[in-house]
C-alpha cells in the first residue's frame, strides 16, 4: 500500500460509521540518557472529543505526565493540533514533524517510507475511507535547560472504525527499533 501527503492530515468517514476514530501516535527513548516519552491520541470527532495519554522521562524520573480522555475537540488536523500539552507541527508530511511539550521539545525524523502494519485486530482497516500506516525513524529531544537526548523512535497514523470492546484485557502490542534495517512491531 503507498500513503500520499494527504494521508498525513484528518481523513473523514463514508457515511456514518459507529465508533469511527484517528489516531496519532509517537514514541522513543534512549538508554543512555535514560530518557524517553510516549505521546498518544485518539480523536473522536463524533463525540467532539480527544483522548490524550502523555509522559516525557529524563534521567529515569517522570517529568511530565498528562492523561484525559475528554479533551474538548471539534476540529483538528493531525498534521497541526494542539490537544492536552501536546503542540505538534508538521515539517514533511509522513516523514518530519515537531512535538511541543512543557519539559521537551521533539523532532522526530522518519528513516523508513510509511509501512502498512498485517493482523490488526481491533480495526477493520479493509473497509473504505480507512487507513494505518507507521513509520520508523530517530528523534532529537531538547530540554529546556539545554540538556539534549537523541534515539530512535516510532510514529503511528491510523484512522476508521474502531472496536474498543475488552481491548484492555486482550489486546497487546509493542514496537522495537534498533536502526533502519530492524524495526518490528507486533500484535500477538
């Protein structure tokens, strides 16, 4: 599947479709700062409303933790949105973007095109108006005292139905990346 620029912005759904969603997603750490952060999004337009889950990590100790799951929202562009602390711009449409947050600023540079991710379970990415796409790359993460950290990092996109159902008891998933050549990321 190729994705095209516009696959980087809001995407709509074909008619009324229950439990229609966007996702954005991105996270990464580095061992050897001991830093890290993970920043999620789930926009529900049809309950004008966003889900946000964000933490930033330094030096091992929490610097930043943000969750709500009502965040008022009635309009929003993946590519440009501000949602809890979050304050994201795009550079390069499925390849660079800048991710603003009280105690980090994160460039997040993609190393690989957009790969289409097999055996979703809690999406039906096969029906129309749907889409999922993750890319791997690094991110260079500035304090605000100057301190710096670099690592290779994860951004996902996905949009259309989604079935929460018992997702916390049965669904699993992670990502690894350990350069441009080996970057899984499984469901099991």
């Amino acid at each position: 599947m190729s994705y095209t620029p516009e696959d980087h912005h809001r995407h709509h759904p074909d008619g009324d479709v229950p439990g229609w969603q966007e996702s954005w997603l991105t996270s990464w750490y580095d061992p050897l700062t001991r830093s890290g952060s993970y920043h999620h999004v789930d926009f529900q337009p049809a309950r004008g409303r966003a889900c946000v889950q964000s933490w930033v990590a330094r030096g091992g100790e929490v610097l930043e933790r943000y969750q709500s799951l009502n965040v008022p929202m009635d309009d929003y562009d993946p590519a440009e949105f501000r949602a809890g602390p979050l304050d994201v711009s795009t550079t390069v449409p499925l390849r660079e973007y800048t991710t603003r947050l009280p105690q980090v600023e994160l460039a997040f540079t993609g190393f690989t095109e957009p790969l289409a991710p097999r055996g979703n379970t809690i999406s039906d990415y096969r029906s129309p108006g749907t889409g999922h796409y993750e890319v791997f790359g690094r991110v260079a993460a500035t304090f605000p005292d100057g301190g710096t950290a670099t690592a290779f990092a994860f951004h996902d996109h996905s949009w259309g139905p989604r079935d929460y159902g018992d997702l916390a008891a049965t669904y699993r998933w992670g990502h690894l990346t350990f350069g441009r050549t080996c970057s899984p990321s499984s469901t099991p």
